[in-house]
C-alpha cells in the first residue's frame, strides 16, 4: 500500500472496479488482496470490501469517507444484483420469451391466410418486440415504452399490436417500479448523510487537487449520449444513472431475443429438411 | 444529467456510480471483454455499446426476415410447431 498525495483513490477487482475520487486529500492506492470470483456470495464480496475498509479506518481517515464508500458499495451492490439476478435466470427469461411470442404469433394467424413474406416479416418482428417487452412485465422503462410506441395512435401497425398483445383483460398491469428505485432511495440517504458531514470536510484543509476527472459526467452529456438515448425505446425520457441501467436491461434482454430467434431458425431449418 | 453539482459531495457520488455502471456495461459488451486489459474510457464503452445495440437491431432483422422464409405460414400446423417447441425447450 503506497500512499501518494493528491492521486485518485482505486479499489480494484479483477472482475469489478470501484474507483473514487476524493476531494480532500488522503489518498491511498491499494488493492484488495484476494480478489472473489464472480460466482463468489455478494456477503463474502461485502466482507472482504468491509476487511479492506478496516485497514482503512486504522490509517486514519475520516468517518464520513468511510460512511460515503459504504453507501457507494450499497449502491454498487444493489445494482450488481439486480444484473446477476438477471443474468442468473437468462434461461427463464428465454423461455418467457418464447412462451409470449409464439402466442402472440398464434394471435395474428386469423387474419389473413396466405400473407406475403414482408407482411410476415413484420408480424414475427413486431411480435418478438412486444413478447421481449412485455416479458419484463413493465418493470423496466424501456419496456413500457417500447409497448406505449406499439399502440400509439400514429403508429401505422398499432392494429397489429393490439392484436398481438391480446383483449386489454389479459394485458400485464404495468408495475411502475423503476429499476432504479433502490439506488435512488440510497442516493438520497447518501446525499443527506454527506451534508450532514460537509461541514466537517470543510474544516480539513484540502491540497491542491489534480483536475477532478469530470470527464465521464462530460461524456455523457455529449453527442454519444444522444445516440443512445435514440437507440433505446424511450430513451429521450431517460437521464444519466437510470439511463445506462436501462441500456444494461436493454442489452440483455436483446441478447436473449436474438438467442432465441437464431435457435428457431436452425430448429425450423431441421424440420423443414425433413 | 442527475446528480447536478449541489455541492462537491453529492457529485463525487454520481461520478462513482456512473464509473460503476459504465464497467458494468464493459463487461457486458463481449468487444471489449476480450480485451481484458484495463478499464476502457468512458466514451469507448459508450461507442462500443452504441454500435453492440445497433448490431444486435440488425441480427433481428435478419432473423426476422429468414424465420418468414423458413416459417412456411404463420398458422404453422400443429404438428410442426410442436416439433419446434420441443427442440428449444
């Protein structure tokens, strides 16, 4: 453990990096000597976090330090398990999927008999959107959007949409639980208990700091972000933090989708050989 | 943006939340877990997941169009579909 003034704080992982910047200067590099495997129970992870946080304590540094990389290690978490929680059950997720889109598919069979390859295309597309949101069960922003934008009156397949989601009774009740909710709940606690502390930190005479690296904050804020907030369904309405949780919900979710329709398409290459 | 600076305190939270959620996103991206080096910039990770998401748009759109050649008719007759569910399952 290397102490140098005015350095930005790490605790590294090999699978997971925390980094903090401190403002006031009692900096120290160090890395956590074991470092678990993914796989590893979060309350060993939270252990070896508090073992590390203990070494810190005895070099001194001040409580609300301690108190804020707490909060930040709740936050972190809550989040990662959210993410495994996820990507635990990817197999499940599948298979809700599947079970949604194959009756949304037996939906819009009534229509028409012999529907030209385009009309398909679009049937089976439109249908695994909606089956792969609707499998989040409107936990998720994304999710509700994507479902808002099927049926919009402007929308040119709303019909389609209505078809496939089925009569308004069997319509999932969206839960209008943000994923964020949580960490948000944390963040104000965290917000409260660091103004309660500012008057303190204020007392410890700060060095003169290296520029804060408010480039991340400025990355986001920039042309980038707004792709992505066009890529995402209902990503206009999204901000920083529950932004990029959505894309993560987002991405898993779209890798589980494409999984499924690629293995339709081989299992159907198979039958159709027969 | 969230987290506007209020005070120096609360944004050196959302700084570390959004470093955190950007490793995460790392991780999810298979482009950059390859690479294993080190933590990637900020805006590498947001390019990579910007075109990853616009990739797996296109993979869609592909497996859309081959599943209405395949999938002679969408009233795929009992049979067949059976047959199908059962391989996936």
């Amino acid at each position: 453990m290397a102490q140098t003034p005015c350095d930005p704080r790490y605790i590294s992982r090999s699978h997971h990096c925390f980094s903090l910047e401190q403002i006031n200067g009692v900096p120290t590099h160090f890395s956590l000597i074991s470092p678990p495997s993914l796989s590893e129970p979060l309350s060993s992870i939270l252990i070896h976090f508090l073992g590390s946080v203990e070494l810190l304590s005895l070099s001194a540094t001040s409580f609300p330090l301690l108190l804020s990389r707490l909060n930040f290690l709740l936050f972190s978490l809550s989040i990662q398990e959210q993410v495994l929680a996820r990507m635990r059950s990817p197999f499940s997720l599948k298979q809700e999927f599947l079970k949604k889109w194959i009756l949304g598919l037996q939906r819009c069979r009534s229509s028409k008999k012999n529907m030209s390859i385009f009309e398909r295309k679009k049937v089976i597309k439109l249908s695994a959107d909606v089956a792969m949101a609707s499998a989040r069960k409107g936990t998720t922003c994304w999710s509700r959007a994507l479902i808002a934008d099927a049926v919009k009156e402007g929308n040119a397949d709303k019909h389609l949409a209505e078809k496939i989601l089925g009569p308004a009774s069997e319509r999932q009740p969206t839960k209008k639980v943000p994923v964020g909710a949580m960490a948000y709940n944390k963040r104000i606690r965290s917000k409260k208990i660091l103004k309660r502390s500012s008057v303190i930190r204020r007392t410890i005479k700060c060095a003169p700091q290296a520029a804060r690296p408010s480039s991340i904050v400025k990355t986001l804020v920039g042309k980038r972000r707004q792709i992505l907030r066009s890529l995402i369904p209902g990503g206009e309405f999204m901000n920083g933090v529950s932004l990029i949780e959505e894309t993560l919900d987002y991405i898993i979710s779209l890798r589980a989708q494409v999984d499924v329709m690629r293995s339709l398409a081989s299992a159907s290459k198979l039958v159709n050989l027969n | 943006m969230s987290g506007r600076r209020s005070g120096s305190g609360v944004s050196s939270i959302s700084d570390d939340q959004i470093t955190h959620l950007v490793s995460k996103l790392q991780q999810l991206i298979p482009e950059l877990c390859a690479r294993r080096s080190h933590k990637a910039s900020a805006s590498k990770v947001l390019q990579e997941t910007c075109d990853y998401i616009r990739n797996l748009h296109k993979e869609v759109e592909d497996l859309s169009d081959r599943l209405s050649q395949l999938l002679a008719s969408i009233d795929t007759d009992k049979d067949q579909a059976a047959i199908v569910r059962s391989l996936l399952m």
